[in-house]
C-alpha cells in the first residue's frame, strides 16, 4: 500500500545534481521565451490593428477593407471628373488595379486581370464580355502610351467595373 510518504517522493522527487540544474534551465527558458512572445505582442502594431480591425467590423457590421475600397473608388471617381485626359486614363488604370486586388482577395486564380476573368464562371459576372473589353482597353492604356481614350469611354468603362465590383459586393 502506498504511503503519503511514497507518493510524495513519486510526485516530487528530490532534486540534486543535474536534474536541479536542468530544471532550472527550461524554467528560465520557458519564461524567457513567454517574456519576448510578450514583448513582441506590445511592441508591434499587428496586434493592435487586428485588435482594432475586428471592433470597428463588429461595431459597422462591415468588413475593414472595405471602408479603404470606397476611399479608393472616391478617388477614382474624382480623376474621372477632370478634363486631363491623363487623369481619367488613370482613372480606368487604377479602377482595373482595384478590381484585380479585389478578385485575388477572394481567392480568384491568375497572374492578372484578364487571366483571372478567363478563369471565372459565366454566373459571377452578368456582362462578362464587357469586362473583358474594359480589361483590354487597360491592356492598351499601359502597353501602348499612344493609345487615345475620350471621356466618355473612360466612363462607360469605369460604370463596368462598379458594376463588376458591385456584383462582387466590395461596395
């Protein structure tokens, strides 16, 4: 029968030599390593953004990326305004852009744009044949430093790619 004796000896050894000397080296291992975990979770904004990140979803019942999509859109919206042809080119150049990052964050396939639209299915896009055309007058924008586009085309193309971003719910 065992004792209180015996089984305090089972459950607490005597420590002398190197099994002292060994715990007490993983405790000071142990504790180091919690302290810099610690430190590294003070000191770096990651946590606190994702800190941040998560009450402002919880509280707007929005995703956090989102409020950034609209900013950028606003701005694309105002390029489009101006009467520079430059600005409104980049105002189709950056609203690609956008539908690209947009697309690779929810996980579509391709290296850009017009691979990731060849990948789709018919049923995300209702007008999939005019994206596409509005991919490639991007195409034409960035390859071809000549190519002329009117105000009114450069509307026409950033009307599809709200629409585009719309169906995607990224509005």
């Amino acid at each position: 029968m065992l004792t209180q004796a015996k089984i305090n000896a089972i459950l607490f050894p005597p420590m002398v030599g190197w099994l002292l000397a060994a715990k007490i080296f993983f405790i000071l291992v142990s504790a180091s390593i919690i302290i810099f975990i610690i430190y590294v979770w003070v000191t770096t904004p990651w946590l606190k953004r994702l800190i941040i990140w998560d009450w402002m979803e919880f509280f707007t019942f929005r995703p956090y990326i989102i409020k950034r999509i609209d900013k950028n859109w606003m701005k694309i919206l105002q390029r489009l305004e101006s009467e520079l042809e430059t600005e409104y080119k980049l105002s189709v150049i950056e609203a690609d852009l956008l539908l690209n990052d947009v697309m690779k964050r929810l996980g579509y396939e391709g290296k850009n744009l017009s691979e990731k639209l060849e990948r789709v299915k018919p049923e995300v896009f209702k007008e999939l044949q005019l994206l596409k055309e509005a991919d490639q007058i991007y195409q034409n924008l960035v390859y071809d430093t000549s190519y002329h586009l009117t105000q009114s085309d450069a509307k026409r193309i950033i009307a599809e790619f709200e629409r585009a971003l719309t169906e995607l719910d990224a509005f």
